[in-house]
C-alpha cells in the first residue's frame, strides 16, 4: 500500500502511438498519474473527458498527465481518436504498474466479484513523491479535484 510521501514507483509503458514513457523522466514537474478501469466506457469516457476539457488548466500549471489502464496501445489509439483526448495513456497490459501502485483488485459489480483497477488517482510532486491520493474516484468531478489541490500545492 502506498501513502502520502511514499516515493512514486517507477514504470515504463507504451503510450498510443507505441512510444515509452517513464516516471523518471516525468521528474522536475508535477505529474498525474489516474488509473482507470477501461476505455470507451461510461464512468471512464465521463472521468477522460473532463480532465481533456480542463486539459488547458493543466498545460498552464505545466502538469503532466497519464491516465493508465490494461488496455492495449490500439485500444488507447482509438479512445484518443474518439474523444479528442490531448493527454497521453499508457498501456499496462502485463499489469505490472497497476499491481505497484495497488490499484489492482476485487471489484463488486451487480453482485459479481471480479479481478479489475480500481479508479484512483495519484498526484506526484516534482521530487517524484506521492503528494496525494484519490480512492474510488468520482468520474464527473476528478479533474476540477485535482486543479483545486495542484493549484493549491503548486503555488
């Protein structure tokens, strides 16, 4: 389990067009790291659109964002195409950063208990420590959250 302080665990994934990215080449700036279920679906298309519609918020305070799931690279592709999405996803199908970042778990849903991420999200301060975590995100509302808190921490 991760906290607050925690140093955030280093990753490499692919992003849509099949390019690597790191967290450590994420250090020097505040860096978002959301995890979601799945693309292209209700709750994760909602959470998608709000932070692309508050993206030019984020690129003024100079944050990084990856939204991170188990879909393949060409899943992610088309979910950007669909969407307009100017942020980058990163491909963890070997679900080796969702299982790092302990977002990889039980899941309830119409009575079914099933294996799945859960919707949390990490803020990440320019050090690359955990400057704060959001559990069971609300979809609709987690992009102004996080404005709120990175304008506040960010100064």
């Amino acid at each position: 389990m991760l906290h607050v302080g925690d140093p955030a665990p280093d990753f490499e994934l692919k992003d849509q067009n099949d390019v690597a990215h790191t967290m450590r080449e994420a250090r020097g700036s505040w860096v978002v790291i959301y995890f979601y279920p799945k693309d292209d679906t209700p709750g994760c298309t909602k959470e998608a659109c709000a932070i692309r519609d508050q993206f030019p918020q984020f690129k003024k305070l100079g944050i990084t964002v990856f939204g991170v799931s188990i879909d393949s690279v060409k899943s992610h592709a088309k979910f950007i195409e669909k969407y307009s999405l100017p942020f980058t996803l990163l491909s963890d199908d070997e679900k080796k950063v969702v299982n790092a970042y302990g977002v990889w778990g039980t899941k309830k849903f119409m009575g079914r208990e099933y294996m799945g991420t859960q919707r949390w999200s990490f803020l990440i301060d320019p050090d690359g420590k955990i400057a704060r975590i959001y559990e069971d995100v609300k979809p609709e509302q987690h992009a102004e959250q996080l404005l709120t808190d990175l304008k506040e921490l960010h100064g």
